[in-house]
C-alpha cells in the first residue's frame, strides 16, 4: 500500500517535478516543482525507483535528477 506522501510524490512528478539528488553523503534529496522544494526520505526515492515511477534523467552540476515516465 502507498502512503500518501508516495501518492503526492507521484502527482508532482506528472505535472513536471523532478527529484535531485542533493549530497551523497548522507544520501539526501530534494523534490522541486515550479519556485518551490522540499526534502524527501532515501527510502521514499528508493521506494519511487523500483515501482518505476521515476528514472534517472542526467547529472547537472554533478548531481543526479530524476524525473517522472
């Protein structure tokens, strides 16, 4: 079962956010859509990655994006 935050994570991601991959250590993401971010969780970017709900896009400014299908 998806949790609401997984649920609103993926219509953000169908009106064009994507997820960038904001250090690599610790391990930490950021979702951003239009003016706007926020933090999310590993395991949620984790979790988005094997339902195949988001697919890494490119690295910019050696950071690695991830969009929605």
């Amino acid at each position: 079962m998806y949790t609401s935050q997984f649920k609103a994570i993926v219509h953000l991601l169908a009106s064009g956010a994507y997820i960038e991959q904001v250090s690599e250590v610790p391990l930490s993401y950021r979702i951003y859509h239009e003016r706007d971010s926020a933090p999310i969780s590993g395991g949620l970017v984790q979790q988005l990655l094997t339902s195949r709900v988001i697919k890494r896009s490119c690295r910019v400014s050696g950071r690695m994006r991830y969009v929605g299908p």
